[in-house]
C-alpha cells in the first residue's frame, strides 16, 4: 500500500521497478513444474492482485501531467494479470 502513497516520482519509479521484478519472479515460479501443483491454490489470489495493481498504476498514470518514465510498467501489469487470469 506504502507503493500507492508514495509522493517523490523517483522514489515512485524505483520501487515499481522493485515491485514488477518480484511480481515477474512470482509470475515465473506459478509456472515452474516444480512449484506449479502448489502454486494453483494461490492462482486466484495472484491475479486479483495483479488486476488491482494494474488498475492502481492506470489511475496514477490518468493523474499524471508528464507522461511518466514507468508507463511502460502499466502494460507489464495488465499483461501480468490477463496471464494470472488464464491461470485461476
């Protein structure tokens, strides 16, 4: 939630950046057949994540006056959670 708050842009940046490389890491270990069995329990929960998360940083980015160096990162989310999607 303290991603959300977060008022200084590069302080915003960094820790977006942070929060979509554990979601990727999360994202491939769904995905690992060693971990994949486990994984489906959490599957549902993951993609609701992903799906506000996405809809979180859509908002941010709506509120911005500049376009922003961490757009890209609303596409990453929205590919991340259609993909959860498919999985739960």
């Amino acid at each position: 939630a303290r991603l959300w708050d977060e008022k200084d842009p590069e302080i915003f940046a960094e820790n977006l950046q942070d929060f979509v490389e554990c979601l990727n890491l999360i994202d491939s270990t769904m995905d690992d057949p060693a971990t994949k069995e486990m994984a489906k329990a959490h599957a549902t929960s993951f993609s609701y994540m992903l799906s506000e998360a996405a809809k979180k940083l859509k908002e941010k980015l709506a509120a911005t006056v500049q376009e922003p160096p961490w757009k890209p990162a609303v596409g990453k989310l929205e590919a991340l959670a259609q993909k959860a999607e498919k999985r739960s």
